[in-house]
C-alpha cells in the first residue's frame, strides 16, 4: 500500500505540471471557453479527459511503446495531430468573433458549439498530440512498477482524468466569470485569430519535429 501511495502522488503530481503546461489544449480551451460560453469550455475539459484515458490505457498496455517504436505510427499520430491543428487554426485566422458563434439569451451568452462537437474538438485535441504518447510512455514506465495490478492501473488512469479534465474546467470557470469574460468577449476576434496562429505554430512545429 505505501508503494500505491508513493507512486500515485509522483504520477499525479507530473500529471498535473503537465497540464498545466502550456500546449494546444491549453489554446483550445481558452478559446471554446471565451470565444463560446462556459458549457463550451467543460465539454471541452472532458473531451481531454477523455482523450488522457486512451493515453494512458494503451500505454499500460504496452501499445503506446509499440506506436512510439514504429516510425510509420508515429508519424501518422505526428501529421495528423498536425493537420488538425492547422484545420483549427486556419478556421480561426478567418473568425469573424463571438457573435457568429454565440447567440444571446435571457441576458446570457449561449454557445452554439454543441456539446458533443465541444467534446469531440477536446478529445482529438488530446488524442493527436504525439508528445502526449511520448510523455505517458514514459511517465507510467518510469512511474508505475510492471506487476501492479490492473485494478491499481484504473486508478492511475483515472487519477489523471481527474486531473487534467478538473485543471481545465478550471480553466473555463475562471475565463467565463462575468469581470473575466467581458473584456475577452469585446476582443473575441482578435483572441481567435491569436489563438489560431498559435495552433499552425504548434502544427508547423509537428512537421518540422
């Protein structure tokens, strides 16, 4: 048990440096966040959650090694993470605002991202970044011992759910607090355009990789 303990504090403790860091979900979450509304943004927060716990399933299962070993599989993660992140920010170099995609009602701003696009937008987010199968290959490597049960691994796995989907509702509460959000909104399409010349950095920096 004080195995357990130890190396579920290490695991959550880079798990959540890393969230914090910044990367394109950072981006992508202030953006659905700012530009859409507050219900944009936690959907967002899930789709990472999600797109964490398929990281972390297949490299406890010994897949992400295999992906990360095959040139052929890397790169394909590597170009199309990359060409879903220009797609994202082509689309916000040529934003037009918030208004074309929120709509106002009973004096509160509403989004219309759907839920399951907000998520879906989140979860490939996550799920196409090539340095996130690099960093939980190593991190559960070096982290969490080869014969702890399975069970012990959910909870691993799920601790870092938590933690990365928790970092970023976080995120989306405190960027759509009516003092925060009002000066975000009068500049939403300067903050998308910023925020889709990021993504193609982030996309170019892929390729070049």
């Amino acid at each position: 048990m004080h195995g357990f303990w130890g190396e579920w504090a290490l695991l959550a403790a880079v798990m959540a440096t890393a969230a914090a860091s910044p990367g394109p979900d950072f981006v992508i979450a202030v953006r659905n966040s700012v530009l859409h509304a507050r219900r944009a943004g936690l959907m967002t927060a899930l789709g990472f959650a999600l797109g964490v716990g398929v990281h972390a399933g297949y490299s406890l299962a010994g897949i992400g090694a295999v992906i990360a070993g095959s040139e052929m599989l890397f790169t394909a993660v590597r170009f199309g993470g990359a060409v879903y992140l220009a797609w994202l920010g082509l689309r916000g170099l040529m934003s037009k605002g918030a208004g074309a995609d929120s709509i106002q009602a009973d004096g509160l701003l509403q989004s219309r991202l759907s839920d399951g696009r907000a998520v879906w937008m989140g979860f490939l987010t996550n799920l196409l970044n090539p340095k996130a199968v690099l960093f939980f290959i190593a991190v559960f490597t070096q982290v969490v011992r080869p014969d702890v049960p399975v069970t012990v691994q959910s909870v691993y796995a799920l601790t870092c759910m938590i933690i990365v989907g928790g970092w970023f509702a976080f995120v989306a509460l405190v960027l759509t607090s009516p003092a925060v959000r009002a000066p975000f909104f009068r500049a939403s399409i300067w903050i998308d355009r910023l925020c889709g010349a990021l993504l193609i950095v982030f996309s170019l920096r892929l390729i070049m990789a």
